[in-house]
C-alpha cells in the first residue's frame, strides 16, 4: 500500500462496516495480515519445508471462501474495496511482493537494482510469464501500465506515487529502469502493484474496458465467473510461472449477513471466513466444529483509536488529552469488545511489525493520575455539579463515530461512561458514513471521534501526521502540527536505510505518545476459520494467504471432486 | 354449525379484550419504567457481560454487561413512543388530506388521490430507507419518515367515509344553515369519521413498532445506546444461538406488543363495523 | 397511467435531490486524485450545474428510454445493467409468496368468515397475528439455525447450489424449490394475515349481503351459497388488495435478501443506499413503484374477469 492512501484504507474499513453493517469486527479484515508471536496459533502438522516441489502435492478440490461485500471492480488501480483487491491478488503480479517476512521480493521482477545517487531502480523482469490468454508479458506491459495509471482520464487513487517518476526507461524486453525525481523511499513499494496487460487496454477506455469484469492476468489463478452478489469463481492458471496452485478452484460466495455466514460455514458451505470476535471466543469451541476447522488469530493491519480535534480549546493542552488517555480503560475495552482478540495500541504500528518500538509511554488506566493532570490543566468543578468547568466553561463535547460498526459505538459508550468519572460529559453520535466525512470531517467541525486506520507496510507517516495534511479532505484532519515529527517524517521519506528510518519512527512514536493527539486504542486480532482438509497452511508475518498457492488438499480428504 | 349462542356472545370479543390488556400492561411499563427497571438501562458493566438471566439480571446482561431486563423495560418506552408517533403524524395528515378530499370533491380531490395512487406505488420501505440513511438515524427521523409514509391508507378511509356521511341529512341542513366548511367538517364529519380511524391507527402503532425493528436489524433504526426493542433485539441477532437471552426477550416483547394491537385493532373493527357485528 | 409514472418518477427524484448533501461528494470523497476529473464528469453526466428542474427534465428523457445511468459503484456498469440482472430474484420471491400467500390465506380468511367467532376463527387469529408480529428477520434466523443446521433439511441461504450449472433440469427444480423454502415461507407466514383478515372481512361483508339472505332464504344450500354466490363478490375487493401489497412484499425484500444472500433488487437498493449510489437508488425507487403499478393492473385484469356481471354476461 502506498503511504498516501491511509484514506483508501479507512474507506476499504468503512465499506466493509458499512454495506455488511452486520459485520462486528469490520477492521480486521484487511489483505495482508501478520502473525503475533505471543499468540497461540495452532501448530500445523503439514510437511512444512517451503522447498517441496509443487508436483509432490495433489491437485484438485475447491476452496469456498465467504465474504461479506461484493467485489466492485477486478481491474485493480480502478478499486477501492478490500474484496476487488483480494481476488485480485490471486489474478495479477506486481513487480515485487511482500514475502512471509513481509520482506519486498521479485514477483514478476527477478530482481532489481536502486542507483547510487538512489535516484534510479532498474527491474529485470522474469521470462516466460505469460498472461492467462497466452499473450506473453513483457516491460512494455510494465510501462503501459505506469502510463495508465499517471493518466488524467483514469480514475485511479493510486497514481500519487508514480505522478513523482520522471521517466521510465525500456531498455530491453526484460529490463526497465524507473527514473524518479529525488530519492523517495516508500517508492518501491508502490511497485507490488498489480501489472495490466497492455494489448488488451492499449486502445480501450479503461472505465469502459471488458477486464474490469472479466479481467485477465498474469496470476496464479484465472478468473471463471462472477455472479454480481453472488459469487466469484476462480481457476489454477496450469502454466502458472511459479509452478501451478494445488487446490483447483477458488470461490468467493458473498453472504451479507455475518450470522447468516456463520452458519453456511457451519452447515459446511463455506470452508473459510473471518470470525467475529464472538463467533470465535464463544461459538466455535464444541466439538463438532473443532473437527472440521482449524482456527487462526493474527494480528490485523489497522487500528483503533480516539482523535480529539486539536482546533478545540478543549484539546490544546497536552494534559487534557493525556488525562483523557490514562482515563481510558484500553485492556478492558479490548476484553469486552474484542472478547480479548486484540492488542493495546501505543501508536500507529502494529506491536509486531519492524517499525514498532515497544518503549514509548504507556497509559495505563489511572483515573486519580488523570484528575491530576485536568487540574494542573485548571478544570476543576468550581460549581459542584459534578463537572468540570474552567474559565465559565463546561468540560463537555460530543464523541461521533460511524454507524454500522457497533465496536466503535461500544468503545463510545465506554469511554463516555469513564470519563464521567472525570467530570467530564460526553455526548455521543452516531453517524451514516458519508455524512460523517462530508459534513464533519472534512469541515473539522467534530470535537473528538471514534475510528480507525488501516496499517500500510510502507512506514510513512505523512499523510496522517504531517502538518501541511491538516486542510480540506487531507487525513491528518485533527490538525496535529509539531514541526519536529514534520521534520522526523520528511527525512524518513528520503532514507533507504531500513535500520536508520527505524530509528527515525521510533523517535516520531515516542512523539506521539508523549503528545497523545490520538488515544491509541488497540490493533485486532484478525480471526480466521478454514476448513482442516487444507494442508500446507502456515502462518507467518504475513498472514495466511501469502503462501495459497501452496496449500492442498491430500487425496483422500478430498470434498469436491472436478470433472473436467 | 350450531353452536351455543350465549357461549359465543362472551367468547366473542375475547381476543379483543386481550388486545386491549396487552396493550394497556405494555403502556403502563412505559409509564412506570423507572420503578420497574432494576438497573440503570445504560450502565455499562464490564466485568458481567453476556451473564444468563439470574435472580440480579431477570433477562441476563448484552455485550456491554448492561442489564437486559432493564433495557427492555425502556426500550418500551421508547418502541410505543416511536409507534404513537409515527402514527400520530400518518392520522393527522390521512385525515386532513381525506377530509379535504372528500369533502370538497373536484380537483382537489382528484389531486390528492393520484398523490395517494403515486405514494402508495412505492415500496414504504424502500423511502423509509432511503430518506433515513440520507437524513440520519435519529429518533426523531425515525417516527417522522414512518409517520410521512403511511398515511395513504388513512387518507383513502376518510375520503370514503367523508363522500358517504356528507350526503347525510345533518349535514345537508348545516350547509343550509350557512355554517362555515371548516366548522362543518370539524363538527359533524370528523367525530363520525374518527371510528374507523381509530381502528387504524391501532392497526399503524404495530406496524411502526416492526418498521422500527426492522431498520434496526439494518443499523438505520434508534440508535444506541438508547434503548428500542428492535436495537436490542438486533444487538441479540448475532448471539441468537449462544445469549438466546438477548434476542428472545425483546423479541418477545415486540411479537407480544404488536400482536395486542393487532387483536385490539381487529376486534375493534368487528365492534365498530355495523354489517360485522350484525351476524 | 402516464400521470402516476410521471409522479413516481417526480417522488424518485425528489427523494435524492431534496436530502441534504452533494451526489458527487461521496465520489469525490472516495477518490481524493481523480476528483475533479471525476466530478466534473458526474456534474456534466447528470447536469447538476444546472437547475434543478433541468435535472429531472434530462434525467426523465433518459428513464423514458429506459437509461437510467451509470453507477456510481466503481465497478463500470450501468444501472440497468445492475437492475436487470437482480430483478428476476425478487420478482421470482415475491410471485412465489404472492402465490402461496393467495393459497392459503384465501380458504383461510373464508372459513373464518363461515366460522366467526368459532374456535377455529380464534386460533387461526392468532396464528396468522403471530407471523404478522415476529419481526421477520429474527424469524428467519431461527428457522435457518433449526431447519439448516439442527435438522440440517434446507439449506440456508442464496437461491442455488454452486453446481447449479451442471444439474439436470429436474435437478435445478429442485434445488431452486429447496432453496425457496425459507425465504418464501417466512415471507409468506408474515403476510398471512394482511389477506386472510381481509378476505374474512370482505366475507362477512357479502354474507350479510341481501341477495346472499335471500339465496339462503330460497333454501338453496349452505355450500352453493358459499361458494357460488357469496365467494365470487367477497373475491372482487381481495384482488384489489393483492395488488396493493406488493410494494410490502417487495419492500420487504430488503430484508430477505439480505438475510438469505439473494441477490435481488432489494439488496442491491439497501447496498447502493449505503453507498449513496444515487442513480441507482433513483432507478430502483421508479422500477420498484413501476412493478407495483403493473401488479395493480394485472388485478384489475384479473377483477374483470372474476367480476360476476361480466360472468352473467357470459352465460
């Protein structure tokens, strides 16, 4: 994910939360998941040596996955929501992919080459990838597809990362160098976007090309059918440039209702689907299901937190918002709304990631440690109503969030309820999303609301902390302006050095969490159930689904067998 | 079919008397809601969640440790209230457009039934939706785009009933005496036209009630913490097989009130209805 | 006619023009780079630069033609493209109930008429309140718990198996019936009572009829009184109402479908609402009142025909 499309990603949030209102646990489904170490994960008994050639496992059976929303449009720098990129992802390659470490590794690059002056990588493609029609791939598709999505007329929101290449380079079939402008080091990442074909768009619109429903691409599957709200059907690509996929065919069947899956999954209809955090702590433990699911829990790429608007008197000290923060009881809130299926968030990285520095300030809950702080901040109940007041004012605001995700309106109410204990009154509301965005968010016209981000794997601060974010539809809507993170982050953007960037966000996390302009609530669990039939799954960092091509099904496990 | 005539007269009006304690029993819990309520319906208890139903929680706890009985007790409230309302605004735009209708007759009438034909086309919840999610989910818009939908029907009773008494010899002689429309139509017609709409608006209390429940089950209903039986009942949706507590009782509670008014509202209209009641 | 779709469509537009906020504004919002390439695209496609009476004027000489745009959704179709492909499920749903509902409400609302105030009369009272009083949803969800997974008889939800495709047609029968079973009988035990309440009323009405008194009076039987004479009249006003019900049914349908992953229309409108996909909302809003005004008009076909003057004319 590129840094700059946080925005993206809390919409990817909200469209699952909003058309699967029924969907309780909204932000842990995201496309690349990792494991934490600290959590059980149940230990496979496959024959896990990753070196095992494809032809040792059988071929054959049918993965049916359910999913909550629909996909929307299967060319992929055309999409927003999670769905079109997840099957995506099975049907095209980038340049590059994350690997099990989440480490960046040639897909359809066999490897590349960054200039000395860092201002230049050079690509060198693989040979013999062919596109599912036969057609075969070459740089020509790579620059097709740079100059598509840098097009005025292609609705894309992923172009702001290629929009600072100055030019690219075919030097010959299977080599290309990408010139940038300044040395930028979220770049490579943007190359594990998805390559289109280039004789199939050449001279089409996009908007109006047959792909977006058909679409055709290099992946390890092929796209069969999809049946708008019902399913979407994909085959093994045979000649697949990685070796071919074991399981023969993957279904997506769209259920809205997230009871109603359950019990498709149940009923034995679905193999694999994201768990609410209820269905997994309290309805999946009898024996009958633990005979036919293996349950999985990793850490998701998104958390939860509380932003105050920094605009507000009532948030400009620091000690308000820490006292708000220390009164804010995360452990029980993760207990009650996640059934315990999630992690104390500290800032904006995931407790497991390369980026996370585990020493910044913590905020355990305290309520005398936070009527401390609103004193010394000068809120005292001078009137003995029971609430605060300062200067003539009341201590009072309203906390929003969005309908349709009923964690969010939870954690509302608990805080609501604790802060209370403060002296402090809070109103809540709760809002359709698009009006919470236009009317609210983006007329900063809130005092403090409930949401979430997702967590890219690109590091990059910018577009939600960097002050110059703080206007219009930009995402550090709260306004947080502290000129030495905007210093931290710009420099960040220009170090290649893994270790040195680290050290940079490690300091800009100590930041955060001194200033407390966010309460970092907590990262979920994403939670997983998937039928035992399926070998060779092994959760790693990335999640689950890096390694689907590997999985299988041993012969006599077998539930669908395939005529053709 | 030879049956005891006596017998049937008191067995007659029986599921109506029925109606009417049901719904009286659930007006007097709204009213007294706060005597009956053992816990604070929006306390929230984070070491008690999800408990079964026990001597302390009569319904058990939801999610949030809060105590169902309680919340079902005034979502009570809550649920008539938004039924009495929506209702209240349907009554009162039905009988101002039938009166005119009928009454006056022409082209005023022929415009309000095509409106009426228009409006009726419309699946109501499809608008409701629609206008719901684009307002915001509030009390408040909740009874009001209720109420704005569903008086067609109110309309098309007035409308018939005020062509029918109009011709009446009451009124004859009042227009003759030179009394002004309105006070023909508030004096002599409404009392007359107000039985049947009674029945009506008993029959739209239930009907609102399930409307309720139903944009709830969709996120679009009253939104919590308030408590309304349909949000409760929706919170209890995704537990129904493990916290059957928390979907069997309001559910039983919504299927008990709206069943009250059904039968209040059926039996009055056998009462009312002269031709009915006649056999 | 005319006049009321010119209405239906005047409310459809109303419905979206009058609410608060800008239809681009979400789409704008969701796509921060391409916005104003986009925006602008959407302010030309649908003339919102202009007055708003332009607006509906542009919009409802395209719906003549049956266009009714394109999608907000970023997934390239039309909305009719969209309508088209989940309208045959709702309609499919909503005939089947329509049926079933006609079958067994009809015979049933008779004989409480016949009946009044019997035993019978009371419990099938209250058995047809009960299915009008359980909010649906929670209904279905319990039925899919016990007949799908407890009994494990039916399956759960859509309206075909995966390998629908490579069934015989006997097969695909099958498959579709087993599927429609709760979907149709949950909808169709809601709305018992609507019809059955209104054919016993409209029963009873025609039973203290004169020329029924009389026919009795004559001597003729019970049962040929019933049902030759008294039946036809008591069917006239129930045709109405049959037409009247289907902006329930399909309204209703929002539910279902979501519940039983239908794809139909009303599913599909709950969706675009969400999204605030206007034009299809808009579309859905005008072929769901549309559908409505052709299931009237087929009642009232189907009036003239049971109509007993047009009948004795016959004879």
């Amino acid at each position: 994910m590129t840094p700059k499309n946080y925005f993206i990603l809390i919409l990817i949030i909200a469209t699952i939360t909003v058309i699967g209102c029924t969907d309780k646990n909204g932000e842990s489904e995201n496309a690349n998941k990792n494991v934490t170490e600290n959590k059980s994960i149940p230990k496979q008994t496959s024959n896990s040596n990753t070196d095992d050639s494809q032809q040792d496992k059988p071929f054959g059976d049918i993965i049916f996955e359910g999913s909550i929303g629909d996909a929307s449009n299967l060319i992929p720098i055309l999409s927003t929501d999670s769905v079109s990129h997840q099957i995506a992802s099975h049907i095209y390659n980038g340049l590059l992919k994350y690997d099990k470490n989440l480490k960046l590794t040639g897909d359809l690059a066999k490897s590349w080459e960054l200039s000395n002056d860092k201002k230049s990588i050079t690509f060198h493609l693989k040979k013999g990838v062919k596109w599912h029609d036969g057609k075969i791939f070459n740089a020509d598709d790579v620059k097709f597809t740079y100059e598509t999505i840098i097009d005025d007329s292609t609705p894309t929101a992923y172009d702001s990362d290629f929009r600072i290449i100055d030019n690219i380079t075919i030097i010959d079939d299977y080599t290309i160098r990408v010139n940038y402008q300044k040395p930028f080091a979220p770049a490579l990442n943007s190359w594990t976007m998805s390559i289109l074909p280039k004789h199939l768009l050449e001279n089409v619109k996009i908007t109006e090309s047959s792909l977006q429903r058909n679409p055709i691409g290099t992946g390890s599957y092929e796209f069969v059918k999809w049946n708008p709200g019902e399913s979407i059907t994909l085959k093994a690509n045979k000649s697949y440039f990685d070796g071919r996929p074991n399981i023969a065919k993957y279904v997506l069947k769209i259920i809205p209702d997230s009871t109603t899956m359950f019990m498709e999954l149940l009923k034995g209809n679905l193999d694999f689907m994201s768990l609410t955090p209820l269905q997994y702590s309290k309805q999946t433990n009898t024996p009958k299901f633990k005979d036919n699911f293996e349950k999985y829990t990793y850490l998701s790429n998104s958390y939860s937190y509380i932003g105050y608007n920094l605009r507000n008197e009532l948030f400009k000290d620091k000690r308000v918002r820490q006292a708000l923060t220390y009164a804010t009881p995360k452990e029980k809130i993760i207990e009650s709304v996640l059934f315990g299926e999630g992690h104390v968030a500290t800032g904006p990285y995931k407790p497991d990631s390369f980026w996370y520095n585990p020493d910044v300030k913590r905020y355990e809950y305290n309520l005398e440690k936070a009527k401390e702080l609103l004193t010394e901040a000068g809120w005292e109940d001078s009137d003995n109503n029971g609430y605060l007041d300062k200067n003539g004012r009341e201590f009072s605001f309203t906390l929003m969030t969005n309908q349709g995700n009923s964690n969010r309106a939870k954690i509302a109410e608990i805080v609501q309820e604790n802060w209370k204990k403060l002296g402090i009154k809070v109103k809540i509301r709760i809002m359709e999303w698009a009006t919470l965005i236009n009317e609210y968010i983006d007329k900063r016209n809130f005092d403090a609301l409930v949401m979430g981000w997702s967590i890219p794997l690109e590091p990059d601060l910018y577009d939600v902390w960097h002050s110059s974010k703080c206007s219009g539809k930009n995402l550090n809507f709260i306004c947080y302006e502290n000129d030495e993170l905007d210093k931290i982050i710009e420099k960040a953007r220009l170090t290649f050095d893994q270790d040195k960037r680290r050290k940079l966000y490690y300091k800009a996390q100590e930041i955060l969490a001194e200033d407390q302009p966010y309460t970092f609530l907590y990262v979920p669990n994403a939670l997983v159930a998937l039928h035992k039939r399926f070998k060779g799954v092994e959760p790693a960092p990335a999640g689950l689904m890096y390694n689907f091509e590997d999985w299988y099904v041993p012969e006599n496990l077998r539930k669908y067998s395939l005529t053709q | 079919m030879v049956k005891n005539n006596f017998l049937k007269r008191i067995n007659k009006y029986i599921l109506m008397y029925l109606g009417l304690a049901i719904v009286f029993f659930f007006i007097l819990i709204a009213i007294f809601a706060p005597f009956i309520a053992t816990h604070n319906p929006t306390d929230i208890n984070l070491a008690n969640v999800l408990a079964e139903p026990s001597k302390t929680h009569f319904f058990g706890t939801d999610e949030l440790g809060r105590d169902v009985f309680s919340r079902v007790i005034y979502g009570t409230r809550i649920s008539i209230f938004v039924g009495f309302v929506a209702v209240g605004i349907s009554v009162i735009i039905g009988l101002f457009f039938g009166l005119v209708s009928g009454y006056f007759g022409g082209l005023v009438d022929t415009l309000i039934m095509r409106f009426v034909d228009i409006m009726l086309c419309f699946p109501a919840f499809f608008l409701i939706l629609a206008v719901i999610t684009f307002l915001e989910p509030s009390v408040t818009n909740v009874m009001v785009v209720i109420g704005l939908t569903s008086w067609m029907g109110v309309t098309r009773l007035v409308r018939a009933e005020t062509l029918s008494i109009k011709t009446r010899d009451f009124v004859t002689a009042a227009k003759l005496q030179n009394i002004s429309n309105v006070k023909i139509l508030v004096k002599h017609i409404l009392p007359n036209v107000i039985t049947p709409v009674f029945v009506a608006a008993t029959l739209g209390v239930a009907g609102a009630i399930l409307t309720e429940s139903a944009l709830s089950f969709l996120g679009l209903g009253v939104q919590p913490p308030t408590p309304s039986w349909g949000n409760i009942l929706t919170a209890g949706k995704d537990n129904i097989t493990f916290a059957w507590w928390l979907s069997v009782f309001p559910g039983l509670a919504i299927f008990i009130t709206v069943l009250g008014y059904n039968l209040l509202g059926e039996g009055l209209r056998d009462l009312l209805d002269p031709k009915i009641s006649k056999k | 006619m005319l006049p009321l779709l010119i209405g239906i469509t005047l409310i459809s537009f109303a419905v979206i023009h009058l609410t608060p906020g800008d239809p681009t504004q979400l789409m704008t919002s969701m796509n921060p780079n391409a916005s104003s390439e986009v925006s602008e695209r959407l302010i030309k496609l649908y003339h919102l630069d202009k007055p708003i009476h332009i607006q509906y004027w542009e919009w409802l000489k395209n719906i003549a033609v049956l266009d009714f745009g394109e999608s907000f959704a970023l997934d390239g179709q039309s909305v009719m493209e969209k309508i088209k492909h989940r309208i045959p499920y709702t309609i499919y749903l909503n005939i089947m109930s329509m049926i079933l509902i006609f079958i067994i409400a009809l015979p049933l609302g008779i004989l409480n008429a016949y009946y009044k105030d019997s035993f019978f009369d009371k419990t099938s009272t209250v058995f047809v309140f009960i299915g009008f009083a359980v909010p649906t949803f929670w209904l279905a969800l319990l039925c899919m718990y016990f007949f799908g997974i407890k009994l494990g008889w039916l399956p759960i939800s859509g309206l075909m198996s995966y390998n629908f495709e490579n069934m015989t047609l006997l097969g695909k029968i099958g498959d579709i019936a087993k599927h429609s079973v709760l979907p149709v009988g949950v909808s169709v035990f809601g709305s018992l009572a609507g019809i059955s309440r209104y054919a016993r009323n409209s029963m009873l009405d025609v039973l203290n009829n004169d020329y029924v008194l009389a026919a009795k009076a004559r001597g003729l039987p019970e049962k040929t009184v019933i049902f030759k004479h008294a039946l036809k009249n008591a069917l006239l006003p129930i045709i109405t109402i049959i037409g009247l019900s289907i902006p329930g049914l399909i309204g209703g349908s929002v539910i279902f479908e979501s519940i039983f992953s239908i794809p139909g229309m009303g599913q599909l409108f709950y969706q675009s609402v969400m999204m605030r996909d206007y034009p299809v909302v808009m579309g859905i809003l005008v072929i769901g009142a549309v559908l409505t005004l052709l299931g009237n008009l087929i009642a009232d076909i189907l009036y003239a025909i049971v109509d007993p003057r047009i009948r004795y004319g016959k004879k």
